[in-house]
C-alpha cells in the first residue's frame, strides 16, 4: 500500500533512514535478519514537481498497521495517510478525490463516526478564514458523520504546498501541490519537551539532546526486552531514550566520579531515570573502553543468573559477574542487542584511555592500588585519539553485539573535506546501513553511523580487522589521525586583505539552502 509520509523539515539526512529502521522492528520485511543487509529497503518515490529535500514523500508499506506503528514511534514523521488525492489545484483535487474507490472512503464517513479536518501548509501561511473556506470547498466528500475537533474518530488533512520561492527552505520547483488524505498514524512530539534537557536533573556539557538521542534509540530498533549498552555513558541522555522505549540499559565511562559521585546523592546518572519514572540502569562501570573488563562465556554465565527470564536479582548478580572480568577470550559473548553511543571526539571533550603517560612510555610499572585508598582513588589516564577509540568501539561491538544486533554512533567530519563520506570506519564483522549527516558549523559536521552485525567475531575477523584500522589510520586526515579536532574546528578562518595593512577574517555568505541535494 502507498502512503503519503509527511516528514518534520529538520534533521533532512535522518528521516529516511528512521523510517526504515522502525520498519524492519515492525515487520516491514519478511525476512529477521536486523537490517537491509539483506537487500530489503522500502520503495520510496515523490510528488509530482517535489524536490528530494520536500517533507512531503510517498511510500510502500505492507499494511497500515505497520504505517501506523512507525509514524506513532518516529520522531521526524509528522503523520502517514491514507492519500484520498492530490492535485495543482482545487479542481484537480476533487475530481482525484471523486476517483478514489468509495469502498476506500465510506467506512470513515459513516454516520455512526465522528471527525475533523485540519488545514496544514508547508511554506506558507493560512488565515483561519481561508481555512474555513478550504474545508466548505470540500462538500462534495459525503461526511455523515458529526464534527468533533477534540477526539474525533478520523483525522482528515488538507495539506498544501506553495510554489516555493527562495524563503521556504527549499530550492524553487514547478508548482504547488494539494494532498488531501485520512491520518493512519501520527508522531507524539510531547515526548520532546517532557525529555528536554534544560528540564534534566543532572546535566554535562556533553548530554546528548533529547530529540537525537531518540532518533538513535529509532536506529537502535530499541523495544522491550532489549539490553542496550552505551560505553560513553556520561550522563546518561542516550540511555534515558532506550530505557523510555522499554529496554534495559548498561552503560560504562572511564571517569568514575560521573558514573558514581555526580553532583550528589539526589543529582547522578541514577536521579535522571527517576526523574522520569523509568527502570534504571542494570549497572553503571568505571571502565576503559580501551581496556573492556568482559569476562568470557558471558553469555553463558548471564542464562545461568537468569538475566534473560528477567529475575528480580538482577543487580546483585551483575556486581558479583563484574568482579571476575577478563579479555583474554572472544568466543561466546555476544549480549548486547545494541550499542548506542557518542564517543569523544575532542571538541567538547577530549577522549581518555586507562594508563597515564609515564605508564603508558614505560617510565613507572603497572601498580596496584592499596585497599585503604581503593574507595577514592582516581586512575590515571592518557589522551585517547578518535582513530583508537573508534577502532577500540568497533572491536567491542563485534566481541559484544548479538548477531543482527545494531551500533549506532556519531563520527565527525571536516566539511571542507570533499571526500569525507569515503572514509568512514570499517570493520569486516558489520556493514553500514545509513550514515546520516548533521551540519554544525560551515566547518564541521557529524554522521550518525548505523551498522549491523552481520557475521560473527573469529581470529581471522580479528586480523582482517586490525590491518582495516591499520589502513583507515594511514590513509585518513591529519587531524583524525592526531586526534586534533578541536584546532581543525576553531581555528581562525584565512584571511583576506580588503585594503593595504587592513587584515579582516573572510566571512562565508550563509547559503539561502543547506540541504544535501543542491
């Protein structure tokens, strides 16, 4: 069945994307295997005179059902409907709409049923009394029913288009477009203000907003009695988005007075969830992601405390698991069915790793800490460049996802770099589903990497992956390499003499349009 799916015009990289990662979740596909690895991906196309950046898009869905599940869970769908038709103009309209086969419409104008039809534009604004008028324009559609503007039993739209000049955030088209349809789904975006950071109990300089934290969990495919891990864990905002879908949460960070002190006992990562009425975190670790404390035969271990039946002793059983930990082995623990996560990459924060530098030269020795100073003993740590740490992430995910299981993570990029988009990690255990860019800066953006685990980890995948990162490290930019992408960004743009002895900073003209498709 096509549908229209009408899209929030923001975020343009990422709504296809989230759209077809809840479609798998909900059963889009008939095939199980945690992505479009498989070749699977939903048939799109667009409106007549549309421009590929239009929030305004058609697609096919097995059922409505299924449409209704993604646009009811999405963050960037507006609403999916049931087209009725579309047109230039009103009389195009009516006559698609008198097309429309009456065993389609006349179960949702019964007299028995109520409704209501909303007037919406994109790129335009319409008084009310014009929208009056739009809705007594369509008398010719048989409504039995009685209006109700509160609940109504069927939400009917009338959606217009304007011819798109330069100030309606798209590049010029042809001409106008009118939908008219019946809502088969449509986003909850009071989830955003509920979830607003300026509102969270305990907040960094690093919290991921809240609206991008859920898009990732979307990517996730987060749902209930799923068990999500994020490394980076910080102050928890990705883990508050997994845990409101319904999954249990993990997470780990190398600064022990986060995951543990916070800013008190009423103000941590722990006060975050309960700020929200949400499960907290199965377990919060002081760990390097550079040195995973993972134990082997986990998975094994983990059926035996019977953490996957949901046992009430839950968080017990994980601290006594916690204090055996090892690395030495790979084979059989494959937990997590997601890692979501926002590694440092140094521009807010710079990536540390387990060690210190004279350790880390071979200047002092491995060092036990003393029992007496166990409780407020800080570790020393080292710079840990982006190169490493994405290589470390990419190593755990493969050791730790379940297979199909799916890593969700931003990655940043030079802009003035043509060939960035060539250069994203790789590794031999994954293959990458989506890469979503945000734009921050004239300088710089990021890119929400998903990618699905889609063969398991051996020795030879460990080798083979070790000489990728090898490659990837040699080959990539000098300020990836270094790690130094904090310089590469705030450092002064050229200048340019505009007269004799009078240096000005170059300014570049704010593009009209921003989007990907010029």
């Amino acid at each position: 069945m096509w549908f229209l799916c009408v899209f929030y015009h923001r975020l343009l990289d990422y709504r296809k994307p989230e759209v077809e990662s809840l479609a798998l979740m909900f059963g889009a596909f008939d095939s199980d295997d945690g992505g479009q690895d498989g070749g699977e991906h939903l048939e799109w196309r667009l409106p007549e005179h549309h421009h590929p950046d239009s929030p305004f898009h058609f697609v096919d869905l097995p059922s409505e059902d299924v449409a209704r599940d993604i646009a009811n869970r999405s963050i960037l769908v507006k609403g999916i409907y049931e087209l009725w038709g579309e047109g230039n103009n009103y009389e195009e309209l009516e006559d698609a709409i008198k097309d429309y086969p009456d065993e389609r419409k006349l179960p949702y104008l019964s007299p028995e049923s109520t409704f209501r039809i909303t007037v919406d534009s994109f790129g335009k604004v319409i008084s009310f009394q014009e929208q009056n008028e739009r809705i007594q324009s369509l008398a010719y559609i048989p409504f039995k029913g009685q209006v109700n503007l509160r609940n109504p039993d069927h939400k009917f739209w009338l959606m217009e288009t304007d011819d798109y000049g330069t100030n309606n955030g798209l590049p010029p088209v042809v001409q106008k477009r009118i939908f008219f349809g019946r809502e088969v789904g449509g986003a909850d975006r009071k989830l955003l203000p509920t979830y607003q950071l300026k509102s969270r109990t305990y907040l960094g300089p690093t919290a991921m907003d809240a609206e991008m934290a859920f898009l990732m969990a979307n990517q996730a495919m987060v749902k209930p009695g799923k068990l999500v891990y994020d490394p980076f864990v910080g102050t928890g905002s990705i883990l508050v988005a997994a845990a409101h879908f319904g999954a249990m949460t993990m997470g780990a960070d190398i600064d022990i007075r986060v995951v543990r002190d916070g800013r008190g006992p009423d103000c941590n990562v722990w006060s975050n969830f309960k700020q929200y009425g949400l499960p907290t975190p199965i377990g919060l670790l002081r760990a390097d992601n550079n040195l995973p404390p993972w134990r082997p035969g986990l998975k094994e271990y983990l059926q035996d405390l019977g953490f996957y039946s949901g046992s009430s002793t839950l968080k017990m059983r994980w601290r006594v698991m916690l204090l055996n930990c090892s690395v030495d082995h790979y084979h059989d623990k494959d937990v997590f069915d997601a890692i979501i996560c926002d590694p440092p990459y140094g521009v807010r924060a710079g990536g540390r790793k387990s060690g210190g530098r004279k350790l880390l030269k071979g200047v002092v020795g491995p060092y036990t800490v003393p029992d007496d100073k166990r409780t407020d003993h800080i570790p020393s740590t080292a710079a840990y460049s982006l190169v490493e740490c994405v290589h470390d992430l990419l190593d755990l995910a493969a050791k730790m996802l379940v297979l199909n299981g799916r890593l969700v993570f931003f990655y940043p990029v030079l802009r003035e770099d043509e060939s960035t988009e060539n250069h994203f990690p790789e590794h031999p255990c994954f293959v990458l589903v989506s890469a979503s860019e945000q734009i921050l800066s004239s300088r710089y953006s990021r890119v929400l990497l998903t990618m699905v685990k889609s063969s398991p980890y051996t020795e030879e995948i460990e080798e083979e992956a070790r000489l990728k990162h090898l490659e990837f490290k040699e080959n990539h930019l000098k300020w990836m390499e270094d790690g130094n992408l904090h310089s590469a960004v705030f450092s002064p743009g050229e200048s340019v003499f505009v007269a004799e002895g009078d240096p000005k900073v170059s300014k570049e003209t704010k593009p009209k349009y921003r989007g990907k498709y010029v």
